[in-house]
C-alpha cells in the first residue's frame, strides 16, 4: 500500500510539472532490482547566447530504501554524453533479527557511482557505499567498529 501510494504522488507531481510548460525541472522514474529512484534534473536554461542548454547536474533518492531504514541523496554530473558520475551521503540505520548478520547498522556511507549509457536509456551503473559503521550485534551485545564497503 505504501509504494502504490508513493508511486500516485509521483504520477501527480509529474503531472502538475508536466502542466507548467516551461519549469525547468524534469522528473524521471525508473525500477529495477527492487528499487524505485526519483531523479529531478534540472533541465534546461538559458544560455550566453539565449539558447537553451541542458543541465549537467541531477539528483536522486530511493522511494524504497526508506522502509529498510536507508536513506540518500544522489548528486549526478553528466561528464559525457555516455557517462555520468554519481556522490551522495548515506545512512544506513537497517535492522536484521534473522540470518547471520544479526543486530542493527549504525553507518555513516559515502554514495559512489558510475552510470555508463550504452544505447538509449540502457545503462549499467556499478554502486560503491564506503561506509564507517557502529554495527550493534544482538547476539553477544557488541559494538563493532570499522569501516566496510558495500557494492551495488
């Protein structure tokens, strides 16, 4: 119920941004492997000339990576016409009652990406989430320090 709720206030704000005609704002809404990112890029303005250009910077959070209590903001550059280069802050606050890795994250995460466009909107983009951690382990009661690196 929460995501089709999140994905009607998506649709809406396409809508109303869509009806402005000339807001310089777009909004794009992409999923796959479980997560729902919203990108805005600032779209276009104009130029020295009076032309318009398009911006070469976006940014972009998860709609989904909330409910399991992780939360960022993606900063991107265009660097070329088939790569753009993502850094963002993180928090990773998740919780695992079952499995081995049993206790609760306490990370403080520097969001690294690189998106390489190989045809149209086809891309892969390998994520980096350097992280210093504080992980609660529920098992022994400890608190284990250190940095880590998680790779999407």
């Amino acid at each position: 119920m929460k995501n089709l709720l999140l994905m009607l206030i998506c649709l809406v704000l396409s809508g109303l941004q869509a009806n402005a005609g000339t807001d310089p704002i777009k909004a794009e809404y992409y999923y796959f492997t479980s997560k729902a990112h919203h990108t805005v890029q600032f779209d276009e303005f104009p130029g020295n000339n009076g032309e318009a250009r398009q911006s070469l910077w976006s940014a972009e959070n998860s709609l989904t990576f909330h409910m399991a209590r992780i939360y960022m903001l993606k900063f991107s550059y265009n660097y070329s016409d088939r790569v753009e280069l993502g850094i963002g802050p993180a928090f990773q606050n998740w919780k695992n009652e079952d499995g081995s890795f049993i206790g609760r994250a306490n990370a403080y995460t520097l969001l690294l990406s690189c998106r390489y466009y190989f045809w149209n909107k086809f891309h892969v983009e390998p994520d980096f989430w350097p992280a210093w951690n504080r992980f609660e382990f529920f098992i022994d009661n400890n608190t284990y320090i250190g940095l880590e690196l998680w790779v999407e």
